[in-house]
C-alpha cells in the first residue's frame, strides 16, 4: 500500500469555495456551468478548479482505465471527453475516494487546463440572499415559498 502522507508547511494544500460562477468549455460547447466549484491550490502548482459532476454535461465524459495516485489525496481516476467526434483522452479527473484530508474533493472532477476552457461567469450568487428571497417570497396563497423549495446542498466543507 502507498504511503498516505498529510499536507503540511513542507507541503500545504488549501482548499476554498471559488466566489465565481465558473463555466467549462470543450469543442465549442459549455458542457459545465456551477456556482459551487472549489479551489485547491497545492503547494506551487498552479490552482485546480474542482467541479460538482451536477453541474456538469455527463454524457460527454466517458470513463477510461487510466489511474494515477497521489499521497496526499489517493488515487485518481480519469475520464475522456468526447464532443462531436473530437476526444481529449484522460482530460478530466477526480478522486472518488480521496484521503481524508482530502475528502472535500470527493466525486468532484477537475480539468486539465490545456484540454478545456474554464472561465468566470459572473460572481456567485449569495446564497443568503437567494434563501432569503424564496423565504420572504409569497407563493400566491400568503405564505412564504421557503417550506416548498427546501435547501437541496450543503456548504463544500461543512460536516
């Protein structure tokens, strides 16, 4: 077994909630838009955008065999993208089952930067504001909406 090793001084990783609204772009096409990406920024490497696999276009990811391991966050499985008969072989990974450390990352997926475009699309929306809006929001029989459309996710890091 690999040796699972902690992020530290030596060789920190942070993880925060992107305050962008982040598209993805392959071959022409959005194939993801999200609100709730996180940003791990590893010790000097370049920041790694991590995408919630609801808000991205699935059916255009194509799982393969190719995995690699890390020993800060495990191993890595890979996907390729196909759109309209163009491939960018093993441009998406993620880690499905990440060391604890890492376990924020679970199930996202990121992209290699040379296969997609990723790119802001406005600011996030405030997720405060938008709560308070359903909750101060009459849905027509003088009562607040907020009981009809129930939070559905949780905070990237919240317990």
């Amino acid at each position: 077994m690999p040796e699972m090793k902690l992020p530290g001084p030596d060789h920190p990783i942070t993880l925060s909630a992107n305050p962008k609204r982040l598209r993805v772009r392959y071959n022409g096409h959005v194939i993801g838009d999200s609100e709730r990406v996180l940003t791990l920024q590893e010790s000097t490497y370049p920041p790694v955008q991590y995408f919630p696999r609801d808000d991205l276009e699935m059916s255009f990811f194509t799982r393969t065999e190719k995995t690699t391991y890390c020993p800060y966050k495990g191993e890595a499985n890979y996907f390729t993208l196909l759109m309209d008969g163009v491939f960018a072989d093993n441009a998406v990974w993620t880690y499905e089952n990440p060391y604890p450390a890492m376990d924020a990352i679970r199930e996202l997926v990121a992209f290699y930067p040379n296969q997609v475009e990723i790119y802001e699309a406005g600011e996030a929306t405030d997720g405060e504001a938008v709560r308070q809006a359903v909750e101060h929001t009459d849905d027509g029989a003088g009562r607040s909406q907020l009981a009809e459309w129930p939070a559905n996710v949780g905070q990237p890091g919240a317990e």
